[in-house]
C-alpha cells in the first residue's frame, strides 16, 4: 500500500473518532509533503 494510501485510511479513522484537528493537520502534513516531492523530488519529508 502507498503512503498516500495509508494517509488516506488513517485519516478515515480518525474522521470516524471525530478528531477534526488531527485530521486538518493530517491533510496538511500530506499537502507539504507533496510539495516538497513535487518542488525537489526524492521522497518528500517523511
């Protein structure tokens, strides 16, 4: 399974336990890290 998968199922989790904070940050963690993969290639930040 690709990270961008495995963002997506953490992020479906913790929309079900109701966490919105964790979820914004967590869909802005992916967003940065496209960025950067997009902007200097390699893997990203994480």
């Amino acid at each position: 399974m690709s990270k961008t998968g495995l963002m997506l199922a953490a992020l479906l989790v913790l929309t079900t336990a109701g966490c919105a904070p964790l979820l914004v940050g967590g869909a802005a963690a992916v967003v940065a890290d496209e960025a950067v993969e997009q902007d200097k290639g390699g893997d990203g930040l994480f």
